[in-house]
C-alpha cells in the first residue's frame, strides 16, 4: 500500500497530491489539495490498543482524553486526526485480536499498548506490518533492544532509569539488608532486576529476590520468607495484586509500620488504601514510590492546565505520554509529507531532537512549513529518542503516603541513559 504526499512548490503555492492506492481493496481514488502559502494538511488515521478493560481499566480516561485533545489541537491547525478506538484488555489475548482488526482497517500508526507484556504480545504483529506503534506507558527494558525494525516507540523513559532512582533513594534512606519481590511479567522482572542491580552496585545487600505469581491471590509463602530475612527495606513491584500482597506482608510483622517499604508505578495507578484495608486510611502511610514524572519541569508548561480544562477531574496517569505520542505520530507524518507508514516511522526519532526545539503542534508544524528541522519537547519533558525509539532520559518523582492514603511529593530526580 502506497500513501505518499508529494509536495509541489510554486510561487508559495503547495499542491499536494494524494494518491492512496489500497490494491487489496481495489480502491484508486486521488484526492488533491491546494492551499496558499503553505503545506496542505496531514489525515492520518491512528488506531489505539489502550485498557478499555483489564487490569489497568481505571486508567483508560487518563490515556484516551488526551488523544481527544490533540486531535482537535491538531484541527485547529489544520490538520486531521481519526481515533480508531480499541481495547487492549490489559491481556495478551485481547489485544491480540483488536491490534489484528485495527491493522485491517489500515491505521496509519498505532498507540498502545499500555502493559509492557500486553504490547510483547502484539508487537511482532503491528511492527512486521511496517506499522508505527508508539506506547505511552510501557517501562520495560527489554524494548531498548528488541528487533523491531523500527517501528516500535515510547514516550514513558525505560525501567532501566527509574531502576536506579528508587534503588538510590533507598540507599539514601539507609536501608543495608533487602528484599525485592516483583509480579511474574516483564514490567516486574525488568524493574526487578534493574533495582537490584543498582542496589548492589551501591553496595547494598539484596537478601531476597522473589518473583510471584501476578495472578495470585495469597502471599502468606512470599511474605513468611521475607519476614524471616531481617530485611531493614522493601521493594516490591506490583499492578493491583499488590493490595493482596501488602496484606500479607502487614499480617507477617513486616508492613509499612514495622519496615521501610518502596514500590512503584504499578502500585500506585493500581492499589488505594482503602483496597489494603477500608477501614484504616493510614495503611500506606510512610511508604514510598517512585514514578514516572506525569508533569516535569523540562515539560510543555500549559499541559496541565489546558488538561484540565478539556477533562476536568480526570487524573493524569501517563496522560502527557500519551498525548506526546500522538503529536509525535503527526508530526512525523507532517515532516515526512506522508502517510505512510513506512515514512512515519522513518521520521519518529528525528522529529524529536537534533533541531529547533517547539513544544505546541501549531508551532512546530509551522518551522516544518517553513523547512525548519523540529526538536519536539514533549507534555511529558525532554524526549530526544534515541535509535531505539525512546526517550534519552527521564525525570522520575518521589512520592511518599501520608495519613489519609494519599501521596505527597518529596522531590524530583532527572536522570539519563
């Protein structure tokens, strides 16, 4: 399938011709736009696998509201953007099948999945197509060297990053002695074997290393053997299941009260205070996260607001990730005249560094217009993708639970790769 856009420069006039040639449906229709003074306009058809159910359900408004507002972000500048909804279950099964039905309709690129082993699942599929896909939340490691040909990326910066930052804060808590037990997935045995690694490096101790099943719906082995280590910390590194697991460890002398306890992202998107025990808001107290940074310094500063504005009242999970790549996505289709996909792809990493930095769709499609080279930095900080197709470095907050169940913020660490 062949979608180019040649561009014809005339006297400030731009004639773009669009030839969509889908043999396999036996369409031959061109359509042509003029438009004075400038470049005609992109339309790209995006398709996106995010949880409209599954285990990251609760999350789905904080992923596909921001999409919404690119979209007519990018209206408004002239360009158009089709949502193709669909749903990636939180489950490999699931994602399987709408990633196959979203590739049918021939979307333009994709984005999603959330879960690092949901998109392990589909990503064979989508990128042996030739497809961009783009992920907003996957942390996994092991994308930084998976064969994808180029057509995998993400905007949330790799466990590898946030590995360091949490095993560095608890080092600087003063932990010796530790237990890290992680979730039967990839996202759990990357982040895992990151903060391992990097709490041995600063020469603390990792007494035990445990992997559970995600699945699972009783700890009490998991939480007897780290009560009978003498840990001082803990890290350990859930989605949901971790409310069960928690309860568990508070049964065996060894919850937030009794040791210094430390988890991360998937903990805190997936798990209240009221799921550990409803009646005591203060279970969590003391506990500490780190996470991905959903509104750093180095970020687009009106995000937040103008989030705010569109979806009043829907938390911002991952949410400037995704909106980053969608406006990665577009821009790349604008820089390369295309939308094909072949082309988007090839455009993905440049859009992003090496140029004259813009923030805003409308800004940056206007240095394209005027054959300006783009460095998009992003809603969700600096992202300057490397080869691989993600960003260089990450900016990570500190969290810590307070009385109410609730989190405060204790600092924010920028680290690279």
């Amino acid at each position: 399938m062949s979608r180019r856009i040649k561009h014809i420069r005339h006297l400030g006039v731009l004639v773009i011709v669009f030839a969509l040639f889908a043999a396999a449906c036996g369409d031959d229709t061109t359509t042509t736009t003029t438009t004075e003074g400038g470049a005609g306009s992109v339309d790209l058809t995006i398709g996106y696998l995010l949880p409209q159910t599954g285990a990251l359900s609760g999350i789905i408004d904080a992923l596909v509201k921001p999409l919404e507002m690119g979209v007519a972000e990018i209206a408004a500048a002239g360009d158009t953007v089709t949502l193709v909804p669909g749903d990636d279950g939180t489950d490999p099964a699931v994602a399987t099948v709408t990633a196959e039905r979203e590739l049918n309709a021939g979307v333009d690129a994709i984005i999603g999945p959330a879960a690092t082993g949901v998109s392990l699942s589909v990503i064979d599929r989508i990128t042996g197509a030739e497809v961009p896909m783009c992920s907003p939340s996957n942390t996994g490691s092991i994308f930084t060297t998976y064969d994808d040909g180029g057509y995998y990326f993400r905007t949330a910066p790799p466990d590898n990053l946030q590995g360091k930052v949490h095993a560095d804060l608890i080092t600087e808590d003063g932990a010796t002695r530790v237990a890290v037990a992680y979730r039967s997935d990839e996202y759990g045995r990357g982040l895992a074997q990151s903060i391992k690694d990097a709490l041995e490096a600063n020469g603390v101790e990792v007494a035990e290393f445990i992997e559970f099943d995600k699945d699972g719906t009783s700890f009490d082995a998991e939480a007897a053997t780290i009560a009978a280590a003498g840990v001082d910390a803990i890290s350990f590194i859930p989605f949901a299941e971790g409310a069960a697991f928690l309860q568990a460890l508070i049964e065996a002398g060894v919850g937030p009260q009794d040791v210094a306890i430390y988890t991360a992202d998937g903990f805190v998107d997936n798990v209240s205070a009221a799921d550990v025990d409803p009646n005591n808001p203060a279970v969590l107290e003391g506990m500490r996260a780190t996470y991905p940074s959903l509104a750093p310094p180095s970020g687009e500063p009106t995000f937040t607001e103008r989030f705010a504005a569109f979806a009043p009242g829907i938390p911002t999970i991952f949410s400037s990730h995704s909106y980053d790549c969608l406006m990665v996505e577009a821009l790349a289709a604008f820089a390369a005249g295309s939308n094909d996909p072949k082309e988007i792809a090839a455009q993905m990493n440049d859009v992003t560094r090496g140029g004259t930095k813009c923030s805003l769709y409308a800004e940056c499609r206007q240095l394209l217009l005027d054959g300006v080279d783009i460095d998009y930095d992003g809603a969700s900080g600096l992202l300057d993708f490397i080869d691989a197709g993600e960003p260089a470095a990450g900016t990570y907050d500190i969290l810590e639970y307070d009385g109410t169940g609730g989190t405060i913020p204790l600092r924010s660490v920028d680290i690279s790769s």
